[in-house]
C-alpha cells in the first residue's frame, strides 16, 4: 500500500472564450500535466514534491509555493487526512501559455491524491482544493481552467467559491483550435491591464453575448456562437500584448472559424469551428498569421471540447 | 377602406429581470395597452394622435413627441409609405410603472399601422421602429421591453440595433408575480443613478448570473434559475428609490418565489415563480409587504410568460 502511485493527467483548458471572462472554460483533449502522487514516510512538510519534469526548472520546487502541492496540502486537510504525499509533476503544457497551466497540474494532483486515499471527494472539494493551489500560481482564483480541468467539458462558473459549476452542452462538431505563439505573457501582467472597472455599455454587451454563447450551445445555433464571441472587456485590454492580434483572428475567420480570440490572458489563442474540416484550414491560416504577425515556431493544437477532465491513468506499486 | 379601423394589444413586460440588465425582459398576459389606427386624409403632419385614453392627460398628444407617435412614423418612413395615419391610445398600464409602457404603446402602435397597411413587416423592422418611439419615452434606446412587447415570450435582447433577439425556452409552469406600488420612477432618473462604470467584479457576477439563468431555462432547473435571480449592477444602485425593497424581496423569496427584483427601473418589482400555486402565495406576502412598506394600495399582477406579444385584436369598419 505504501509503495502504490497513482497517476493522474488534466487536460489543458481555454477560458474565458471571448464573452465569458472569468467564467467560461472548456477542456481540451490534450497536451496537459500528468501528477503521480505516492504517501511518504517522514518529517514535514505533509506534502512533498519529489519532481517536476518538463519545465524547465523553472516552477518552485516547495510545496508551498507550488500550485500542485499547494492543491494537495488543501485537499488532505480538508479531508482530515494526516499522511504525507509526495508528487511528482509532469509538465505537458507549456508555461504561461494561457492554457490552463497551472490548473491542469493542481487538476492533475488533487484527482491523483483523491484516488491515492481512495477518498472519492466531491467534484465541488476537488475544485475548491485546486482553486487554492491556482490562487498561488496565477494570483488569483476564478476557476474557468480549474473547471473544465477537473469536470471536463465546457463549463460555466457561476460561482467559483463555494463551487457552482453547470456543464453547457456541446454541440456535435464544435471543434478547438489553439495555436500557442512563442512568447509569453504573465497572468498577473494581464490581469493588471484589466483596471477595477469597466464602461457599463461594455458590460451589458458582454453578458447580451454570453447569454447568447449559452443559448447558441444549447440550440447548436453555429450562427449565433459565431456573433456571440465577441469580446468587449478583456481582449481590447489585452490586444497590445499580441502583436498582430487583429491579424491574427482575421486570418481566423476568413479561414472559417466561428470566432478567434485570447485564450486565457494569452498569448495562446483560440478559434471555435464548426466541424473538423473547418478546424483543419483555420488551424493553418492561424498557424501561418502568427509565424508571420509574431515570428518564430507556434504550437498549434486541434482538438474536440473534451468530455472528461481530471482522470487516473495508472494506478500501481512502483 | 379609408374607414377601416385596426385595432393591436400590446402586453405589459418586465425588463433586466435580475441579471439581465438591458438585455433581457419578457411579456406578462395582462395588462397591456391598445392603440387604433386608421387612415387619415388632410394636412401635416403624417402622423396625427385622435385621443389617448387612461393617461390622465399626461402624456403627450403632439405625434413627434408621443412615444407611438414616433413609432408610427418610423414605420411609415420605412415602409416608404405616404399616406397619413391616425392613432388611438387606450393606456391599460399604469404610467412610469417600470412595466413598459412606452413599449407597449410602440409596440401596439406599430403592430396596429402594420396591419392596417398590410405591410407584414419583418420583426426587426417592429422592433426598430418601435425602439425609435422608446428613444422618446424612456431617453434611451435599448430594446427588453420592446422585444418582448412585440414577440412575447421570454427574451434575450443580444443586440438592440440592428435587433438580434432571443427566444429563450419557458419552463412549464413559470410564473410571474408583478407588484406596483402607489409611487413613481421616472426612468431617466433611475438611470441615472447608475452611472457610466461598474466594478469589474460586479460585472463578472453578473454575466455569471446570466449565462446560470439561460442555461437553467434550458433545462427548466428552477433551483438554477433562483440562484441566478440576483442583480448585481442596477438594483444595489436603484434599491434608494424603493422604501423597504430588502423587506418586499425577503417576502417573496420566503413565500416560495424562485427570486424577485425591480421591474425595469421599478417602482413595480417581480418575482418569479415554478408553479401558479406558489405564485400566490408570493403575490399575496408581496402585496402585503408593499402596503407595510411603502403604503397605498399596490396593483398585484399574475400571469404566465405570455408566448404570445402584440396582436391585432380587431380590424373592422368604424
């Protein structure tokens, strides 16, 4: 029993997606982080990173201080636990790609400890423990990556804390393209962009598309998805940090993609398609816009709205 | 032909409804205002008001400043049609109640001139034409009573001009309970008192709520639906203007109503219901907490989400 490890992989999200800042999410295929947490004998602290392979060097290596252990030590003192884990974190996704990094590896360890203890928490406590490992990697905690990282799917966060998550349907076809440029971008910079206040008329014409996001998923309404991505708050805010964004989300839709925007605070970028052909030609069209609007190698990603999130992919004795 | 005389109802509507501040509002069966049109030969203006009925005198008789008036005309400048037009307002809704009056009397305006032309205007053309008559009633030109007041139902006004309106599913058995106190709002002063900023948070939740409240009419989740009844932007704002509003709300919600909020820009408030039992039941306890609160005698509405907004209701030979 002490010697078993359990794997857990969460896939990387895109969030807010155009109209749904802070609140909207959905949950890509892959890449993502993969977490293997085993208990561990010994002295403090309870929670114990043995590894981060795949970035670099550059994330802390102290519990602490770190968006995974930070998750974990939430989740076993939420759940009474007294053992000590220790994790080792294997980084899929880039770093500050505004894909969800930090949330795919809380994800990944919380859903990987849970199934270590055999605790089988609520959704809403795995959200809430990941959303405190989140608060120490991107400043913050709104929970439009925790979600769909651990739910799957494309969520809506009503309310990040206590949890109120509401799975939107997914309309057949919709397909994910990301293209993550070669730069990067600090959430927190972005964030300081935002400002605390926005222009009312701003504001309803972001909910008026939300509302619309939302109705548009359930109906599988693809014209009206395409008019309701659109955004009025973030992205005017955000679009100095991308060279060449309108460029970008131009060669987006001229290639025939419902709608182009910042994926995250960026600089990964989002298009939605209506099917995979679609998703195939934007996914050039943007793959070549950003080689040329910002230069060097992008990563390009397609990939379905992933139906499942956090899961346990192995589970052994080492 | 010259002698015929058609006659359109236009219902009563409640906008914002919690979280939709300018976007969303829907259509109540009763009460409604009612205007008649019939040609009319002679001088200038093209547009002429015969009478105007239960306004007690108030509202304005010269066509280019009566709410109607205006709608009229813009339907005949759109319509290309140079005949002359006279109206009859018969007001069933109280003035400045935040129940949309303009709206109706627009809507029933252009609804009316439409058939007696037999011009079968498309809906967006009603809607922007009735939407220039709002522009002269309420000082603004945003279309969630408007929309509704023409096509019933429960609306998203996505965006007001050009109109892309939302028909939003009514779950079976939602009920809408309307109080109007004995005092009056003018529209323009309500507004205002929300100045041209909101905080960034606030707006979060807001758009939030909103998605929660489509996607739980989509569903028919009344638990949903109540916990995204909340107003974040106008009714903390608007609350002043409504003596004891905290205590009417707290009524309503404990009689069983799903949420309740300003009608509009108030003084009347709504609440929503899951059954027409509950409903009065909450019609009941708002109608008390009103006469405890403000005083006078309150105007208690009940009525499903009417599917069905303006009508001709006769056209005959006068």
């Amino acid at each position: 029993m002490a010697d078993r490890v359990v794997t857990a992989f969460a896939p990387a999200t895109v969030s807010n997606v155009a109209c749904g800042f802070d609140v909207l999410g959905f949950a890509l295929e892959a890449p993502g982080d993969e977490v293997s947490a085993r208990f561990r004998e010994g002295p403090d602290p309870q929670v114990h990173i043995d590894d981060i392979v795949g970035d670099g060097g550059r994330l802390p290596r102290e519990a602490a201080r770190n968006t995974a252990g930070v998750a974990v030590q939430a989740l076993l003192t939420a759940l009474g636990e007294r053992r000590g884990v220790a994790i080792t974190i294997r980084k899929g996704l880039p770093l500050s790609s505004g894909l969800g990094g930090s949330a795919a590896s809380a994800a990944a360890a919380v859903k990987a400890v849970d199934a270590l203890l055999d605790a089988r928490a609520p959704v809403e406590t795995l959200v809430a423990c990941a959303l405190e490992g989140e608060r120490i990697g991107a400043g913050s905690a709104h929970a439009d990556n925790i979600a769909p990282a651990i739910c799957g799917g494309f969520v809506l966060v009503r309310r990040a804390s206590p949890a109120d998550i509401i799975s939107l349907p997914v309309p057949a076809g919709l397909t994910a393209v990301v293209v993550h440029p070669d730069i990067e971008i600090e959430t927190a910079r972005a964030r300081a962009l935002l400002g605390d206040t926005v222009r009312l008329a701003d504001a309803i014409r972001q909910w008026a598309n939300l509302g619309a996001l939302v109705h548009g998923l359930h109906r599988g309404d693809f014209a009206l998805i395409a008019r309701a991505l659109e955004d009025t708050i973030a992205e005017p805010r955000r679009a100095s940090l991308i060279p060449g964004l309108m460029a970008i989300k131009r060669a987006a839709v001229e290639a025939g993609a419902l709608g182009c925007s910042l994926s995250g605070s960026g600089p990964s970028l989002f298009a939605l398609c209506g099917d995979a052909k679609a998703a195939a030609a934007v996914g050039g069209a943007m793959t070549k816009a950003v080689r040329a609007e910002i230069g060097g190698e992008p990563q390009t990603y397609i990939s379905s709205i992933a139906p499942q999130g956090a899961r346990v992919v192995s589970a052994c004795a080492s």
